[in-house]
C-alpha cells in the first residue's frame, strides 16, 4: 500500500471513530431522556388513578346522599 493510500484509510479511520463517539454519546443522552419520560409516565399515570379513585368516591357520595333523601 502506498503513503497516500494509507493516510486516506488512516483519515477515513479517524472520521469513522468519531463519529462512533458522536452517535455514542447521543445515544447516553436519548436513554437519558427515555429514563425522564418513564419516571414523568409513571408519575402521571399515579397521579391519573388517584383522581380516578377520588372521582368514584365522589359519585359514591352523591349516590347516597340520593338514597338518603
């Protein structure tokens, strides 16, 4: 192999591990993110069924204080 070809397989090399580094650390970030939006779910979905628990309590109420009258 010839100079010239070696340093433009050395170069491409160099261009190809950066750029693993790049799309590795972009990748960190958006498991990062995933990890937020699945705490952010969990904590809205809780947040969903406590309401729904105080929502039927409510129309419990109501029923018997029709029952009631």
């Amino acid at each position: 192999m010839e100079d010239a070809d070696l340093q433009s397989l050395k170069t491409k090399l160099e261009l190809l591990i950066q750029r693993v580094e790049q799309l590795k650390a972009h990748n960190r970030l958006l498991l990062g993110n995933e990890h937020a939006w699945r705490e952010e779910r969990a904590h809205l979905v809780e947040k969903n069924e406590m309401a729904r628990l105080k929502v039927e309590a409510m129309i419990s109420r109501l029923k018997a204080l029709e029952q009631d009258q």
